[in-house]
C-alpha cells in the first residue's frame, strides 16, 4: 500500500473510532396508571416489543452510519387509546441535533424529541390512523412541563 493510501485509511480509521455511539430512548410521561406498548426497528434490527409503566424507558445504542448517511429507526407506539408510527432516528436529520443522545418523552399529546435546556425539537401528534415520518411531526420548541 502506497504512503498515499495509507493516510487515506489511517484517516477513515480516526473519523470511524470518534463517530461514537448514538444513544436513543423512549420514556413513557403518559402519566399514571397509563402503559405505553412500543416497538422500535431499523431495516437491520427489530429490537422487540417493550411495554412501559408510567416514568419508564427503553433505550438502545448503535453507531450510525459514516460513508452513507441513512440511518433510521422508526418506532410504532401505543397508549391505552391511540397509536402512533414515528421515525425516532434518522441520520439526516438528527445527526447535528442529538449526535450522542436521543431522548423522546412521550407525552399525553404525543411524542417529543428533548432539547438540552429542557425544550423540545420536534413534537408529534397522536393520530388514530398509523402514519410515519417528518411530515406527520411539527418542529416547535415547547417547553417541558
């Protein structure tokens, strides 16, 4: 190998190792007495069905991807009366916002991707029909109650 292309791959190497895990949860601010039913997958990884007392979490981590920028995790979830599809990672959009964590609350009005300094990014709405993706959510900051 060239001198040439092992900086090249001595560079690669560097940028892969610091990426660093990306770590994403979900917890249940439904309130009391109300379960929360999720399950969260990518094309990969099916990452099972969870269900959730009121103040509990699931959480998982993985290393997004580096040449391609296509990481998504989407997670359909269920209250006692409503359901709801929702994409909790994706790459593109979440990279620069919540790089190492991020943390969703689901809430009475749906879920919520946490901003440090205890605002909201993006804010979903339950809807009784199933649906998925950025277009379905409102990008709103709201301050945690």
């Amino acid at each position: 190998m060239s001198l040439l292309g092992k900086l090249v791959f001595f560079i690669f190497l560097q940028i892969t190792l610091s990426q660093g895990k990306t770590h994403v949860r979900l917890t249940n601010r439904l309130g009391p007495g109300s379960e929360l039913t999720i399950r969260c997958q990518s094309k990969d990884d099916d990452l099972g069905t969870h269900v959730l007392p009121p103040d509990g979490f699931f959480e998982w981590s993985f290393n997004p991807n580096f040449l391609v920028v296509n990481t998504l995790f989407f997670c359909r979830i269920q209250s006692p009366s409503k359901v709801l599809s929702f994409d909790a990672y994706v790459q593109e959009r979440d990279e620069l916002k919540c790089r190492e964590r991020c943390f969703w609350d689901v809430l009475p009005d749906g879920p919520c991707l946490i901003k440090e300094g205890n605002v909201y990014y993006i804010c979903y709405s339950w809807q009784k029909e199933i649906n998925a993706g950025i277009e379905q959510g409102q990008s709103k900051d709201m301050h945690i109650p």
